[in-house]
C-alpha cells in the first residue's frame, strides 16, 4: 500500500497552539459598532461597508434553523469576529513571521507549494499572511489574491459577484459572514486558459475564542480549467470557535473547476460554511470534500447548473468522533435541459460520532433530459454512534432519470475474518476495511492530500477499534 | 513432539445451539495432500472454519494442534501468521483495496520484513501469468466484480504469495469449468513441495482427476467415517454416500 | 392554514417537505352518525363492536385530527381477533349524499398466535364534496399474523385523512397493503413501533395521482426489538398536475440488533407537470443493523412502450399495461380476485 501505509502523524501538529499574539483583536459580540469598526479596520470602500451593516440586519431578523444540530452553544456575545495576526500579507515566506511560519511548515504547505501547487494563499485568523502564485501564470491574467486586495484592485469584478451568487439573506450564518468577513481568496481565470497545477487556500485559526469568516470567490471564464484546494484547520481549545466561510464559484460556459477541501478543524469549532456554484452551459463543477474535524459542521455546498448541459459531481466523505455532529451533505438545482449530476458520498461514524447526509436535488421544470444519481454509504463502527440519512428528491417533470440509493451498515463479521485469515489483525483489517470503504474519496484527491486524508483515517481510527 | 503438521484431536464443535462437529480426527504430516469429502451440510466448511478459529462457531471439547502448539484458542490471524491458509469457498469482496496492495500488506504482515515493491510485483506478475490470470486484475479493487472463477484462481495467487505450511482449500473446484479446475490443480502442484501440506475440501472429486492425493477422508454428519487412498474418491464418486448415511 | 403529517426529524424548510400545510380545508365539527358501513363475512372469532374508546396516538397526523376523532367520531369498530384460520373479513364504508362525512375509529387488537385479513374499503359517491378522517390503530400481540388492505377509492374533490399506527410484539407480523386512488387531499400516516423482538411490518403501497390531486404520504418504521424486520415497498403514478410528496422512514433505534430495514419508491411521470417530492430517511442508532433505501423517478421507458406497441397496443393500452406491470408485484398480494380486479378497472380508468 505505497499510497495508503503510511507512518502515523503526530496530532500534534494539528494542535500547535501558538501564543494569541495579535496585532488587534476586536472585542466579543456582534454589534452595529463592532460591524463598523471591523469595517474601519479594514478600510473598506462605502459599498462594502454598506454590505456589512445591511448583512447585519439580515442577521438579526434571520432565526437560527429548525433543523440540524443544536446551536445553542453558539454566544455570539463570546465570540471575537476578528483577529488580525501580527503581520501584513506577503509573498515570500522568509517575510511571515517566524511562529506563525513554523505552523504552516508543519501543516506541509510551503513544501507542497514547491512541488505540486501553482500558487498559494495561507491565511492565520482573520487575514491572509501569504499569497504568491507562479509567475507565467500572472502573464496569462491569472489573478490569486487574498479578497482584500481584490476589493482594492479589482473593484468592478469583486461588486458585480460578491454576495451575489449566495444572497445574504439565504440563512443566518451567511448573513453573519457578509456582516464580519474577513480574509479569504480570489481567483480569476480567464478565457480559455487551464491551469495544470492547483492553487491552494490554507485556512488556519489559532486564536480562542474566536471566528473565521473568510470569503472565497472564484470566476472561472469560458472554457477555462481550474482545480482549487482549500484546507482547514485550528488547534484544539475549551470553548467554542466558529468558521462561517462563504464560498462563492461562478463557471462559465464550457469551463470547468474542481474545489477540493481537507477540513479537519479541531473539535471545539463550530463550522457552519456555505458553498455555492452556478454553472454555465456544458460546464462542469466537481466537488471532492473530506470532513474529519469540527464539534458541529453544517454543510451543504450547492450546484446550480444554469446552463444547457451543465454537470456537477459531488464526492465527499465524513468521519464523526466522540462528541461530533457533522451535518453534511449536497444541493444542486437543475435549472436547464439535459444537466447531470452524481452525488457518491459515505460517512462513518465512531465512539459517540454523528454523522447526518442531508441533500436535496431539485430537477426543475425546465431541466428536460436531465440526470441524477445518488449514492449513499454509511458505516457504524460501534453502537453508541448514529448515521442518519436525509435526503430530499424533488422531481418536477418527468422526462427525466433520477435515482437514489443509500445503505447503511457495519464492517462484516464475514470480511473481518477473511482478511484475519490472512494474517492481518482484527484492527487492520478493520482500518483497511475503512480506508477501503473511504477510497473513492482519496482516489480524487492529488496525492499528498490522499496520503494527509489515509493519515487522518488513521488517527481516527487509533484505539477506536477494537 | 510428534512429527504432524496439523492435528485435529476430537474436535466437538457447534454453531450456535446446533452441534455441526461430532469427534473430528485428523493428523496431517509434512509432505502430504489430503482430501476431505462429504455431502452438502456434513461440517466440511466448519472443519476449515474450526481450524482458523472462526468465532461464529464455539468449540466444545477436542483441540487444533499445529507444529506441536495447540492452536484451538489463537486469534484467526496469529493462527494465519504461523502458516495457515485457507482459500474460501465464498471469497469477500474488498472495495477500495488493489489485489496488489493487498498482498503486499498481507505479505508483510505474514514476513515481519518489508515487501521490495519491483521484485514483488514480478513475482505477482508471474504467478499471474501461470494461473491464466489477467494481469490487470492486479489493480482492480479485490474480488470486487471478479468472476467466480476470478475469485477461485485469486485464492490461489494468494496462497502462492502467502506461501503458507497448509494450505486449506474449501471448495476451491466447485462452480468452475474443466480448464479452470486443470489452472487450479497446477496452482496446486507449484506450491506443493516436502515440507508443506495441503486439504483439499470438496463435494465433488473433479479436481482430482488432475491431481495425485495421500489420503482421501470422508465426512458425513460431523464425523469423519472413512479414511483411504485416492481409490476411495473414485469409488464415493460413483457409489455416492448412500452408505455411509 | 393547518400543517399536517410532520416528518419525524426535520429538514431545511426551504425543501418544503417537513409537514404539508393545507388551506380552505373545513374539519366538519358537527356531524351524524355515519350509517352507509357494509361489514361482511365476520368469522365468529372475531368480535366486532362498536363502543366509543378515546385514542392515543404516539405519531398521527396532527393533534386537530386526532382530537376530532376522539370527540365527533361517528363510526367505531373495536375488532379482537382469537381466530387460528386466516379468515377474510371486510369494513366498507360509502360516502354519499346522506353519509358526507366519515370520521372512523378502527381498534383491532390481534390476540396471541392468530391469523386474519381485513379489507377496509373507502368509497364515495361521484360528486359528492365528502370529507374522511380516520385510524386504524392494530395492536399485533405476540405470535400474530395480520393482514389489512387498505383500499381509498374516494372520488376527486373529497378529503382523505388517514392514521395508521401499529404496535407489534415478539414474532408478530403486520402486514399492509395501501390502495391510494382517491382524495382531492389525501394525506396519511402509517407508524409502526417494532417493540418486539423478531417483529415485522411489511407495508405496499401503490398510489395513482391525477389532475389536481395532493398525495402526502409519512410512513415511519421504529425498528425496536432485535431482529426485527421493516419494509417499506411504494409504487406510484402521477399524471396531470398531480403532487406527490413521499416521506419514509426507517429508524434503528438503540437495541435492535440484527434488525434489517428496507424502503423503496418508484415514481412513474406520465406528464411534464406532474411533481414528485420523496425523502427517505433513513435513521441509525445501532450497530449491528442492515438499512437500505432507495428511490427512482422518470418517465415510462421508450423502449419498453415501443415494445408493447410493436404488438399492436396503442399508447394508452401500452402505458395502461406498464402501470399495471409496475404495481404487479404489490397486487399479488391481494388474494380477493374480486377487489383486485375492482382495482384494476380503476387503474384503468385512472389512466386513461
């Protein structure tokens, strides 16, 4: 198992605390006059500013869901929505500061950078410390930078698409992220131009108590090809973090994007993420997703397929622990006459976890020729966790193929004994039955990220089985 | 200590309140082929199970001896890793997981040594090409979609890679055709050498049309009632069990 | 505005399918007693009254109805059964000028090791604007075997609500099979609690929906006693405008080891506005269990139709014959050859 046998990592390296030493830190809650002074802080032009405080009063009058896990550990009053990191953004890393370089030497990511990523951005807390891309792909009018820098250089761009693709009023935790956002990335690929390396976007946060609320926009214009990765992670404290990103991807005709996420935040994080792509005609968005860490997770990326012939493949996996809810799952709308969409996701659930697929597909009356298939797997490693399946299937005309189907299950007695037989321990052929059952998923991520989600499986499954 | 490679001493054996095994004996010498036979339900399959100590099955009196050590109690793997094979009738499927990648985990966990990734990748290779096995089966997910006789001829490019002390076959033979029986039996003749054993399970006695046995056991009901030469499995194949019923 | 038919754990609002909220729906507060029920072929083991008992519901479609039932029902049946034999017995009930409104409390307890069949049939006559809210509320005791079929033939502009709820104890099995043709509204429940151990609830359902008509169908298996054993089987056709919203639930609760559970719906479109919702749910707090479900949604297959015309059928035979092949499987189950043919020639006549 050259790819799959791997030494165990150290937790640890997830779990590097660095001393909260920020350069600024606003105070707790969520307030007109913090939203403001957050406003302040970054110098925002008045459009933005205006964004954030209607976002607010969104926020106020949006409850909170009636559905999915219980948030009610959520203060707002407790939570810091912005941290700047004692550094301004750079493009070389001999310029981060040096403990915050040493956590994202850790996590790999300037090693990677060297070998397989066409360009980087790694953001501490609240703001991106390191942003740099590969220089020929600057001369194809490539543009990677952090959202900040796009609202200052590309204005245009960034007003006609920001919040535009997820309305803020769309749930309270999207509100909440247009109010204090801060952060995150933004990709433009033009016309015809395919980039063969990905780009990745590591979040990392680090500061307690405290929020993430980075945005992440992405055009990718006709015909053109891009493979995004976002990884996430933050060391483990006593009270609640929260992650409420936006993600927003528009694709045009004929383009293509695959958006990969490793999320393995610490388990005191509550991750409440909205993901969104409206895709143009015979375009193709894929998402490839591996949830391993956060207390509460609640995401559902969605496909629109706007255009004629659009396509959209989701493929996730979630792993829930001891004293995790991760609530996960995927939405796509057709909206056009012969979309497809493949939905393959799998869930295992250990010592206590909970692991819940919600989704709706929705094929609209205009999407004739349409296809979609589902695949759901769940896999329970012992019977004090739980696995729920919701999926919602809403078909509104008929010439077209929709089918779903879902199993849930434990490892067999049967197979356990088989892979015994030859020579493998019951706690082996129990981990290679899981990181079987989670190939699918590794197979389409690149390599090194693979070999991180087979280490994850791993560490995971350490001492759970047995 | 005894020079037998195996012992089954009056094994007494049950799956759940049902008593399948009834005083099982059975003594195997390094060198030997021994063939057990028996109708449907006569506690073949368990006796393979019993000796890898399946825990669907509760063993009552009687004990597993292997190389001197009773194994009656070992885990099913540490009983593997002291060179016990047993090929299924109903091999698992394992999605996720690459034939090669497999045997090479499995191979390192039988060794103790670390598994030269060319070196054993030939050897696959070969082995492959001997059992009339398509090579790109190496990298397909194991035995998932693999035809029965796929399944059958991969137990056995398991026990040529594993290379065990015994090899069990349950079954191996059933629901293949006249070459894949021929592939079988060869795979059979390769691994066999003066030192290994092998017991052979079958209802039928097709596969030994192209192999030469030591001993041929009858079971019936839990208990071996006849033990003799390959003559016996000719006169069982065309006299039946009536007899011994 | 009344929400109905909640799903056992909720979703998204914006998906829409959590309960079915219905407007300009009147619940007759005043009503006579309803006197067109044909009960027929009672074996003597089977006693029958009519005493009022007040019920209680552990699921139901809503408080309002369940409430209505227990104050203005106006048709009680109390069934025991202490038969060995399986013996076929009948409940018809005919909504007609006279009779509009039909609110039915329908207790059957099957006592330990016996058999029986029930056909609880509801019809009404054409034109009428007639109104139904009933249960059937089954308490299988241990060893027991019992079979109903539930047969809704109201017509187009009546209101159909039905609660179904089982209780079902060791080595007990229920059987339902749920014919649902008819209704302007038809919304109903089926719950069963498989508290005992080696317990079985088999549920068929085949349902056509036509022009206006709103399906909203909520079945849930508890699934409680070790090795017990939950089917969930729906075969459905939607033509016109017609709506269909299918909610099924397979929930493994704590303790019910090597308990299988299995739901499948198919949907056939036989028109361009007809709409399918569906969620199955499937729901797992034990380990050692096997769920499955699965659902299916499209069109009749070209192919298929093209056959079956190529033999000299025309379109609406051909599809006429593909609805009938598709609800196969479920009819067998009905041994009454008179009430299968009856459902055939509604079929039929539904979609034609």
């Amino acid at each position: 198992m050259s790819k799959t046998y791997v030494e165990d990592i150290n937790r640890n390296v997830y779990d590097i605390k660095n001393e909260d030493n920020y350069d600024y830190k606003i105070q707790k809650g969520l307030t007109r006059e913090i939203v403001e002074e957050i406003s302040k802080q970054k110098k925002d032009p008045d459009w933005m500013r205006e964004i954030r405080l209607k976002a607010l009063e969104a926020y106020n009058n949006l409850e909170l869901p009636t559905w999915g896990p219980d948030l009610s550990e959520l203060k707002m009053d407790e939570i810091a929505t912005y941290v700047r990191p004692k550094t301004g953004m750079s493009n070389s890393w001999e310029d981060v500061p040096e403990d915050i370089r040493n956590t994202f030497d850790k996590l790999g990511i300037p090693e990677s950078e060297k070998k397989s990523l066409a360009g980087v951005g790694a953001q501490y807390d609240s703001e991106v410390v390191y942003h740099n891309m590969k220089e020929e792909l600057i001369k194809q009018g490539v543009i990677y930078t952090d959202m900040e820098t796009a609202v200052r250089e590309y204005p245009e761009i960034v007003k006609e698409h920001f919040m535009k693709c997820v309305p803020i009023t769309d749930h309270k935790f999207v509100a909440l992220h247009a109010a204090v956002w801060s952060g995150g990335s933004f990709v433009y690929i033009p016309k015809g131009v395919k980039l063969e390396m990905p780009l990745q976007s590591y979040f990392r946060l680090n500061s307690p108590e405290s929020g993430q609320f980075e945005h992440t926009l992405i055009i990718v214009e006709e015909g053109a090809s891009l493979h995004f990765i976002e990884g996430c992670s933050a060391p483990k404290y006593n009270k609640v973090n929260l992650h409420a990103g936006c993600v927003e991807l528009y694709v045009k005709d004929n383009a293509y994007l695959r958006y990969s996420t490793i999320e393995n935040w610490s388990k005191n994080m509550l991750n409440l993420n909205t993901k969104k792509a409206i895709i143009g005609k015979n375009a193709q968005v894929d998402w490839v997703t591996g949830s391993f860490g956060s207390k509460i997770s609640m995401l559902y990326p969605l496909s629109v397929l706007n255009g004629e012939g659009a396509k959209t493949e989701y493929t996730g996996i979630s792993f829930a622990g001891e004293g995790q809810n991760l609530d996960t799952g995927f939405k796509t709308i057709h909206n056009a006459p012969n979309t497809s969409s493949v939905v393959n996701s799998k869930s295992i659930s250990k010592n206590g976890g909970k692991c819940t697929y919600r989704s709706l597909v929705k094929i609209s009356e205009n999407a004739k020729g349409s296809k979609c298939s589902v695949s759901c797997e769940s896999l329970m490693l012992d019977d004090i966790s739980i696995s729920d399946t919701i999926p919602v299937n809403d078909v509104q005309t008929d010439e077209v193929e929709f089918s779903h189907e879902a199993k849930i299950g434990k490892i067999s007695d049967k197979t356990i004994f088989y892979l015994m037989s030859r020579g493998l321990s019951e706690e082996d052929a129990k981990a290679m039955i899981v990181r079987g059952f989670a190939a699918p998923i590794s197979n389409e991520l690149p390599v090194e990220y693979a070999v991180e989600m087979n280490n994850l499986i791993n560490l995971e499954l350490e001492g759970a089985i047995g | 200590m005894s020079d037998n490679l195996l012992e089954i001493n009056n094994l007494y054996l049950n799956a759940e309140e049902k008593e399948i095994l009834k005083g099982i004996n059975l003594k195997i010498k390094p060198g030997e082929i021994h063939v057990i036979m028996g109708p449907n339900g006569s506690g073949k399959t368990t006796t393979a199970n019993a000796i890898l100590n399946n825990l669907e099955y509760t063993k009552k009196s009687g004990n597993i001896v292997f190389e001197g050590e009773d194994i009656s109690n070992l885990k099913t793997d540490e009983i593997a890793r002291k060179g016990v094979f047993m090929s299924f009738q109903l091999p698992e499927e394992i999605p996720g997981i690459s034939v090669t990648n497999f045997l090479k985990y499995a191979k390192n966990k039988m060794t103790g040594e670390p598994v030269k990734v060319f070196k054993f990748k030939e050897e696959l290779k070969q082995y492959m090409e001997q059992l009339n096995m398509n090579p790109q089966n190496m990298e397909r997910s194991l035995n998932v979609g693999f035809s029965g006789g796929e399944k059958k001829k991969n137990e056995i490019l398991q026990m040529l890679v594993l290379n065990p002390k015994l090899a069990i076959l349950d079954e191996t033979d059933s629901g293949l055709d006249v070459d894949a029986i021929k592939t079988v039996s060869k795979g059979i003749e390769m691994f066999k050498n003066e030192s290994n054993a092998v017991l052979i399970i079958t209802h039928n006695n097709k596969i030994l049309h192209n192999l030469k046995v030591d001993y041929v056991h009858v079971l019936v009901d839990g208990k071996i009632v006849a033990t003799g030469n390959q003559e016996l499995a000719t006169i069982i194949e065309n006299e039946g069990y009536g007899k011994y019923k | 505005m009344v929400n109905l038919n909640e799903t056992p754990v909720r979703t998204c609002e914006h998906f829409k399918i959590n309960n079915i909220k219905l407007e300009n729906v009147l619940f007759p507060n005043e009503v006579e007693e309803f006197r067109n029920i044909n009960i027929s072929k009672v074996h003597s083991n089977v006693n029958i009254d009519s005493k009022t008992k007040k019920v209680k519901l552990a699921y139901g479609l809503s408080e309002i109805l369940l409430e209505q039932i227990n104050n203005n029902s106006n048709a009680n049946i109390n069934i025991e059964i202490n038969s060995k034999t399986n013996n076929e017995s009948k409940i018809e009930f005919k909504l007609d000028k006279d009779n509009l409104n039909l609110i039915d409390n329908i207790q059957i307890t099957a006592n330990e090791n016996t058999k029986s069949t029930f056909i609880i049939k509801y019809e009404s006559e054409n034109n009428i604007e007639g109104y139904h809210n009933g249960i059937i509320n089954v308490n299988a005791k241990k060893e027991s075997e019992i079979n109903i079929i539930v047969v809704n033939l109201l017509n187009e502009i009546s209101n159909n609500f039905l609660a179904i709820e089982n209780l079902i104890e060791n080595n007990a099995k229920v059987n339902f099979t749920i014919i649902d043709f008819g209704g302007k509204n038809t919304i109903s429940n089926y719950y069963s609690n498989l508290i005992g151990e080696k317990s079985e609830s088999n549920l068929k359902t085949i349902y056509i929906g036509k022009e206006n008509q709103i399906l909203d169908l909520n079945y849930i298996d508890e699934l409680r006693g070790a090795k017990s054993n939950a089917n969930i089987e729906v075969q459905g056709v939607l033509k016109d405008n017609a709506k269909k919203n299918f909610k099924g639930t397979i929930d493994f609760k704590k303790g019910c080891k090597k308990a299988i559970g299995s739901e499948n719906e198919n949907c056939m479109l036989l028109s361009d506005t007809a709409k399918s919702l569906a969620l199955p749910i499937l729901l797992c707090s034990e380990e050692d269990v096997e769920g499955a479900h699965s659902t299916s949604c499209g069109k009749i297959g070209e192919k298929e139709l093209f056959y079956i015309m190529s033999r000299g059928f025309d379109v609406k035979e051909a599809m006429k014959l593909m609805v009938r092949a598709n609800f196969n499987g479920i009819l067998e189950s009905i041994k009454n050859e008179e009430l299968k043919n009856q459902i055939l020639e509604e079929i039929d006549k539904k979609i034609d």
